[in-house]
C-alpha cells in the first residue's frame, strides 16, 4: 500500500512539474502604460536626462517646439508653473517618451514584444505614439494644443473634481446624480475599484463632497484647473476635433486601448474619433486593466511617478509592474 502511494506521489510530482514548465513556457504578454496629468513633479525625467543621449535629444527637440527649456522646467519646477494644464500635458508626454526611447535602448524590453499599449487619459497620446501612430512632434503638438484648449475650457466655466473612495460606479452615479440639481455633474475617471472622480461645476462639486461623506464615502477636491472630462469640456472637444483631422494617423504596431470603449483598437478614424469623445466622457482605466491582467502580463509603466503602479494594486495585486520612474 505504501508502495502504491509513493508511486502515485511520484506521478503527481512529474505532472506537477511538468504543468509548471508548461506554464513558465507560456509566452509572456507585454503592456506598454502611460501616465496622465497629475503625474507631474519636479525632477520629472531626470534618470532619463543624466543617462541617456537619446533622453536629451528628445527634450532638446521639444524645447524647439514648445519655445521654452522644458527639461529645466521638469527638473527644476516650479511645481505651479508644470502644474499647469497646458504645460503639464506635453511635459508628461515627452517624458514619457523619453523613457520609452531609453528602456528601449538599455534593453529593459524589446518593442517587437510589445503586444498592446494604454494610456490613462492625456497618456492615450503617448501610448499613440510609441505605437507608432503618428511622429513624435506631431504628438507633441497635439497635446500642447489639447492642453491649451482645455485650459481655456476651464477658465470659461470654473468647475473641478472629486475623488470618491469607497464608491462603486452604480453609488458614484447616484451621488452625481443627487448632488447635481441642474448643473453639470458626471463621473469622470473609474480608476480603480474604490476609486471614482466625479467631475463638474463647482457648487455641484462641493454638495457631492458633503453627499458622499453623509454616506460614509471619503471624498477629497481635486487640485485641478477645471472639470475634465465632462460636458464643461465640450469647447475643448469640438476644437481638438479639427486639430486631429489635420494630422494623419497610421495603424499603430499593436492595439491601443481607449479610454472611453476600455476596448484595443488599430484603426486611424476611429482611433481620432475616441480621441475626440475622450475629452468628455469617463476614462475606463479600472476595467481596461482587469481586461488585460492576468498570469502572463507584464505592464512597463513610463515615466513620470507610480501612479498607475498604485492603481493596479488596487485592481489586480498579483500584476507584474515596472515603473520606469
């Protein structure tokens, strides 16, 4: 009997082992995640900057376009300036790509093993281009004027944001819907399980705030220059529309996840036209990661900060993530 048993174990530890190769041969799925506004702080890029000739070239570049040193900026602040809506975008997006074009180049990973790409809001952009989408100067013209054009949005109707933890999107819903009373009030951003940005007018902001709080919710305003990615946003839409039809977008190398469907998509139009909605609709970051996550993921994070890093473990603990910092 006790030899039968040992038989047996020696047969279950061989297939044992035998599924663990298996599954250590399973070919390994590479993310590329990019960051969004908010990310931003001073000392942005500067691994990239000190050690890379690439880093510099591509920040050189930008301050070409741009007309002012941006690698001075992200280094050396102030905070106030890069904090601004139409400075933060296109900094975050060279900083981004100067990450993407440095790991590339040390090794880090390999771009053929790249199998799609997502960006959290403005990173959608940077997720573009490193696909391939379109060049890098005509993305960084794309998300100076996206900045500038939301910007303006703000100034014109004063609204803000609120983030909700603890809230489901079926509770966030609610809470807009009571705290609204005639103004504008959507959520805005599922960033994670537990953690939904509601997005509106400002008086319709401060009664969600007092609304979620008398639920036992944690709501915290948001330092942000204005309601985004809400109907106050419309202006900003409607113009960045025109901007993306002067550029011509090719098919990226992989599938880029859009905010507004969490669906991959390759096609140039309609890859513009989520582009366009994006600015007014909710990013679906939540449900675009746990769609991806799983046994065989490995997510790249760029630059700057560990945002998304913090928000996958909220959504999947077991994802394997790399921030590039």
């Amino acid at each position: 009997m006790q030899e039968h048993v040992g038989r047996a174990f020696a047969g279950l530890t061989r297939n044992s082992q035998l599924a663990t190769r298996n599954c250590l041969a399973m070919p390994e799925k590479l993310y590329i995640l990019c960051p969004g506004q908010g990310a931003q702080v001073v000392g942005m890029g500067k691994t990239q900057l000190e050690s890379s000739a690439t880093a510099r070239q591509t920040f050189d570049t930008a301050s070409r376009i741009l007309g002012f040193d941006l690698a001075q900026l992200c280094l050396n602040g102030p905070q106030e300036q890069l904090n601004r809506t139409d400075i933060s975008q296109p900094a975050i997006y060279v900083a981004g790509v100067a990450s993407y074009l440095d790991a590339a180049e040390k090794g880090r990973f390999e771009r053929e093993s790249v199998v799609a790409y997502a960006g959290l809001s403005l990173g959608e952009y940077t997720a573009l281009h490193v696909a391939g989408a379109f060049g890098f100067e005509e993305g960084l013209r794309l998300v100076r004027r996206r900045g500038q054009l939301m910007q303006e949005a703000a100034d014109a109707t004063p609204g803000g944001m609120v983030a909700l933890i603890g809230a489901d999107e079926e509770s966030a819903a609610r809470l807009c819907e009571q705290s609204a009373q005639g103004e504008v009030l959507v959520p805005a951003n599922f960033n994670a399980p537990g953690q939904i940005v509601v997005s509106g007018s400002r008086g319709a902001c401060e009664r969600v705030m007092n609304a979620a709080q008398a639920e036992g919710f944690r709501a915290t305003a948001l330092q942000v220059a204005g309601a985004f990615h809400s109907p106050l946003m419309a202006t900003a839409a409607q113009k960045m529309k025109a901007e993306l039809d002067r550029v011509e977008f090719g098919r990226p190398r992989g599938p880029v996840y859009a905010n507004v469907t969490a669906q991959p998509n390759s096609d140039p139009q309609t890859i513009k036209d989520l582009l366009v909605q994006q600015i007014i609709s909710p990013v679906r970051w939540a449900q675009t990661m746990a769609m991806i996550a799983g046994p065989q993921a490995r997510f790249i994070e760029l630059s700057p900060g560990r945002t998304l890093a913090g928000l996958m473990k909220r959504i999947d603990r077991r994802a394997v993530l790399e921030s590039l910092g």
